[in-house]
C-alpha cells in the first residue's frame, strides 16, 4: 500500500541495545490474527513490555517516559527471523518512522522498505555513539536525511552515511510502492509468463 | 565473477523479467503458496485498488497456522483464527485459488503439502508469506519467504522485486556418523555460521553428505537455511530429486515431463563457477545437535558443556541475557536436564521420515511420566502413512498420542502453547523467546533426541539408546 512521503526526519530515539532482536520479540504470533492492518503497536515487544497479567514492565525502555521519538535504535541482527511483515506494522504503527541498526534481517529491511519504515544501517562504531549519546541525554536529537543519505547526532554535528538502493530511494521519497511500479509494466510481464514451462 | 553459472545463477536469472538500474530485479515467481495468516492484508489490497490475482493457476492456498490440532471437524472455537481461515477461503473462492482448507485431504503445512502434491519442482521461483518456504530449494528451486506487500504484489502482478542475493556455497564433505541426522547437520552449520553469518546470501549445498540425502533431509537443512539469516538455500536436483517428484499430482506428465527433464539435468553448478563465499565442513565431525540459548546459532553437539560468553561471538550481554531466560548456566551440561514437552512436528521435522526417526527410539519403550508430547504429522498424507506404516501402534503402545496435522507449537498460535517456565525440546526451527508460548523455553533438536527425550524425561543422547534397540 502507499505510505507517508519521507524526506527527512529530526527526532529524539529511544534505545534498544540487544542484539538478534527477532520478529517472535517485536511481535509475537499470537497477535498475527488480524485481518486488517490496524492497531499492532499496541502489541509491539509484547512480551518485553507487559507482564502476564498485562500490568507493564517497569525496565523495559518503551515503558520509560524519559525515551520517546520516532527513531527506534536497535542492535546488531535486527528484525532475524519470521517474514511477518506485521512486525515492521508494529514498528509503524507505534510511531517509529526509521530504525537504526549496525545490521537487519534481509525480510525485515525488505518489509520495512515496502510499508515506509526507513531501516539505516550504520558501521558498529556509529551506533555505539549513538547509544552513548542517548544515554548521556535522552532528549539527544538525531536527523535522518534520505536525500542525503545521512544520519547525524545532532549535538555533536557528527555524521555518517548509508546506503539504500536509487529505486527504493525514489519510492520513499514519493510515497510509490513496488505495486504501481508492477502494474505499469505489466506488458512485458504478460509477455513473459507467456515463455515459462511450468 | 566469471562466465560459469551456479546452480543459483540460472535459476535466477531465466526468471529476470525486468532490470532496474541500481534497484532490484523484477523477478517472475512461478508458485505462491498462500496461508491464513499472512494473506489477508494483502488480499484486502488487491480490493482497495480494484485488481484481481493475476495468475490464480500459479497460486495455491492451504490452512495452517493457526489451525487446531484436535477435532478439526469441529467448528475452531477462537473467533479470530475462525475468522482468518473464513477469510482465506472467501479470498481463495472469490479469485479461483485452489484452496486445501481444514479437513480437506490435502490440508497440512504450506511446506510440507507444497512437495507432496508436485508443487514444488526444480528450477522453479517459489515464494510464500513465510520465511521457512526456503524448504522448497531442496529440490533445486530458488524459494524464500515474503512480507505481506509483497504477497499483495505476487497475487497482483505475479512479479517481485527484488535484489539478487550474494551466493554462498556450503560444502560438508565425508560421512555422518551413527544417530546424526539432517536436522544435526543444519543446526550445526546456523551454530558455525551464527544467526546472521548468511545475511544477504542465497546459498547452495553441496558435497556427499547431501548428495547422499533423501529428499525430506534436503528439506530439513533447506528449511533451517533462514536461521543463519539466508535468503534461501538450494540443492541440485538430481536422480533422488526426480525420483520424489515423479508422478505427482502436479509434476508434469508424458510428454511434458521429458521436456522438463531435459531442463532440470542443466540444473547444477558449473565446474569453476565462482561463490561469494564458500565454506567447506568435515560431516564425520557432527554430532547429534542441541540448542541451549534463544536463537537456533546458540547450538552445540549435546554432549558437550555451554559454551562460557567469552567464547562465544557477539555480544556477553546479549548471550548472558539469553541464558539467564532459559534458566541455564555458562559451563552447564545439557544431558540430564529434565523436560517437560517435546513437540514432532512442523515444517522442519514433520515428515515421514521424522515419524520413523522417532518411533524407531520409542518403540518398545514408555512415554515418561514427566513429558507432555504432541506429535504433529505435517499433513493428511504424512499422516495416513504413520497409519499404514505402522507406527501409529508403535506410538500408541508406548503411550503417545498423534495429533492432526498443522503448525502447531512451531509457533504457538493455535491452543498448542507452552506454559510459561516449561522447557521443551522441539523438533521446530525456532527456539526464540516465547516462540512456543509466552514464557516458554525451547530446545532444537532431531527427532530422535525427541524421541530419547520423551521417554527418558531428560535430555539424553540418543545413541545410547540407539545402541540399547539395535
Ligand atoms: S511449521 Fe512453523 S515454520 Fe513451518 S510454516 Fe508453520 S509456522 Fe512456519
């Protein structure tokens, strides 16, 4: 589906430093009953974030009001496992527009890219002045520019770039999905199918 | 990289329909398979702009994940999952999809009914909105999981997008010992390559202990391929591959099937071809595998002690945090660690030959007193062979119960859960945090440290029992 525009992003980040956080974390199978694509960030990091008898976890950091924004900073292996793009929804849906990461789960980036959640890979170096800085003051602020293809800690002005492919680039720059992109040459793809043997 | 093709290579790029300059390959898929869970979104995207499924004959539809599995002639009693598999059917109905519903003779697992019925065929681009389809490279296809728009975008145009992976070759050379089976040898790979250590790679199988493979162990280590990160993981089709698929409902006929055949022999690697990364492996030196941690990498052979953090990759507190879950120490052994559950079953282990694997330890044994067991067969025809075969009798003499086919506990989204604290050793692919119910703890492991499981109430090696029954 088409998604809000991104073009560039200035927000303070709430911080996750754990590594291979897994889809089964972010949200568990037990909320994928759904129909419809609504209401996930309730259900994100379930059971991280609420005790069996849904009273909340007081540590987990999305319960502590001194960390908000709309930048989720997670360590390496982010997003391993499931295909479930319901948990980049939940990611979303809670409010998160980009998530920073040293490495993600290939689906995970993949899902992320296809519903306007932006993953921004950065060398292990940067996401640990990252960290550092949002523990230092939780109301650090960090832009992201797409344009530029840079992430910035603001207080310090220092600055690394990522990577994201020109065609996805454009797509989150203009709000497009892979679907229009399909259906405009479904010419050729007639043609094409028309060549398989099985 | 030179002018050689991998195996990787020509199923690939004979499916390449469309490039796009520093962006993905469009990419034609000549099966979807399509389950409850993962597919309603993407149908209701397909009403909102006002398409239809563009190839409904190239997509299949099967109930699974959320399926009951007992009294499944019963109406499912959750009024969510009732209301999921109602959609699926409407959604199958309303766009010509076949659809193998609850009780339908072909229901079972996407990945296990994909194979059975001649789906699943070499040289084929196979995706699903579940990461395990890797499971379908055992034949030699190029197979992966997919997100939710993407299923949207299969059904609409019958096309992703994708980048193509970078290739990795896995070589494990020489002959496994006595009671190692499939499920050991991809355990012990994720456990070498960590979680993420095939990220951004599709990767081939190959050396002798493949080759020497059935087909339901090519789809146990295909299957595990996502656990260390893989796009997928693919085996050459050879005369075992041909000899599985021959004459199944969907695997062409007569004429048609000489035709494929000829195609399918061109389907290998060619000597000299060049890997991103290649890794070879001595099979002798596998033992029967156990997971002990919360991702399917924090593996060892089960004789051995956990390993300390500072000898482990990654992050000290990532690992002790993940111990600390499973209630385990660094230095601990795992034999001997009592259990409470053991699950046979999914798309990992829920085949035929697992039933064997496992009835061959229980057989003339009792089910310990300690253990809840649920035995899941992947589906209808897994199941009616466990009858036919026999080993129903066996199971039920030493006290198990079988139950109907789906994905049960793999992840906990039916009735099948584990309570919270309970450890269970499982057969599935995934030993994450509350994958099996919220607070549960999860061990990987083969059928047969199941089996051995079950009826000792303990982690326990299997070979000794082995040698008790032989
Ligand atoms: S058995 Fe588990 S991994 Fe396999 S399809 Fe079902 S949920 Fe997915």
């Amino acid at each position: 589906m088409a998604y809000d525009k991104f073009t560039t992003l200035t927000s303070t980040a709430v911080p996750l430093p754990i590594e291979n956080v897994d889809t089964d974390q972010i949200i568990p199978a037990r909320f994928l009953k759904a129909t419809e694509r609504k209401g996930f960030g309730d259900n994100l990091f379930r059971d991280w974030r609420y005790n069996q008898d849904n009273s909340q976890k007081a540590d987990f950091v999305l319960n502590n009001p001194k960390y908000s924004g709309k930048i989720l900073v997670g360590g390496k292996n982010f997003g391993s496992g499931s295909s479930r793009e319901h948990a980049a929804w939940a990611v979303y849906d809670y409010g998160f527009r980009v998530v920073i990461s040293s490495f993600f789960a290939d689906i995970f980036r993949g899902n992320c890219l296809n519903i306007g959640v932006l993953p921004v890979q950065v060398s292990p170096e940067f996401l640990e002045k990252i960290f550092t800085a949002i523990e230092t003051d939780s109301n650090a602020e960090f832009n992201v520019s797409l344009s530029e293809q840079t992430v910035t800690i603001v207080v310090t002005g220092e600055s690394e770039s990522f990577d994201i492919n020109d065609y996805k680039k454009g797509n989150m720059t203009n709000g497009f999905d892979d679907i229009d992109y399909l259906l405009n040459i479904k010419e050729a793809i007639t043609e094409f199918a028309k060549t398989r043997p099985f | 990289m030179s002018a050689k093709k991998t195996l990787f290579d020509k199923v690939w790029d004979s499916h390449v329909v469309h490039q796009i300059e520093n962006g993905p390959d469009v990419l034609f898929i000549d099966r979807h398979m399509v389950h409850e869970v993962t597919s309603p979104v993407a149908f209701l995207g397909l009403k909102n702009r006002g398409i239809g499924v563009m190839h409904p004959e190239k997509t299949f539809a099967t109930a699974d994940h959320n399926t009951p599995t007992i009294n499944q002639h019963l109406p499912v009693a959750d009024p969510l999952s009732a209301n999921q598999l109602k959609m699926l059917e409407e959604n199958a109905n309303e766009h010509g999809i076949s659809y193998w519903g609850l009780g339908h003779e072909k229901n079972g697992i996407v990945h296990v009914v994909g194979p059975e019925y001649g789906i699943t065929v070499p040289g084929a681009t196979i995706v699903c909105g579940d990461s395990h389809t890797s499971t379908h490279g055992a034949f030699g296809a190029i197979a992966f999981g997919i997100g939710t728009s993407e299923v949207e975008m299969v059904l609409a145009t019958q096309c992703i997008m994708q980048p193509k992976p970078k290739s990795m070759r896995i070589n494990i050379t020489g002959e496994l010992q006595f009671g190692v089976t499939p499920k050991d040898v991809a355990l012990f790979i994720i456990s070498q390559l960590t979680t993420s250590g095939a990220t951004g790679y599709f990767v081939e199988y190959a050396g002798d202990v493949f080759t020497n493979m059935t087909m339901e162990g090519r789809m146990t280590v295909c299957n595990l391929s996502i656990e260390m990160g893989a796009r997928g993981g693919m085996i050459a089709p050879d005369d075992t591959t041909f000899h599985y698929i021959k004459g199944r409902e969907f695997t062409p006929k007569g004429e048609a099937w000489n035709t494929a055949m000829d195609y399918w022999q061109t389907l290998y690697t060619e000597e000299g071809a060049e890997f991103h990364k290649e890794l070879t492996f001595d099979g002798s030196q596998i033992e029967p595998m156990i997971t002990y941690g919360t991702n399917p990498g924090m593996g060892m052979g089960i004789s051995k002690d956990i390993p300390f953090a500072e000898a482990t990759q990654g992050g000290a507190s990532t690992y002790k945090k993940s111990l600390n879950y499973m209630q385990f120490d660094e230095g601990d052994s795992m034999i001997g660690k009592p259990i409470d559950f053991v699950f046979l079953g999914s798309c990992t282990n829920g085949r035929i030959e697992d039933f064997r694997a496992f009835a061959s330890i229980v057989k003339g044994k009792k089910k310990a007193d300690n253990v809840t067991a649920w035995l899941v067969p992947g589906s209808h025809k897994v199941e009616s062979a466990i009858k036919e075969e026999g080993i129903l009798d066996i199971l039920t003499e030493a006290g198990f119960e079988l139950r109907e086919p789906g994905c049960s506990a793999c992840l906990a989204m039916n009735d099948d859960k584990v309570p919270p604290g309970k450890l269970a050793v499982s057969t599935s692919n995934r030993n994450f945090e509350g994958r099996q119910g919220p607070g549960s703890r999860t061990l990987l492991a083969s059928p047969l440290v199941a089996a051995a499981a079950a009826v000792t109430g303990k982690v326990t090696d299997p070979r000794e029992l082995m040698l008790e029954n032989a």
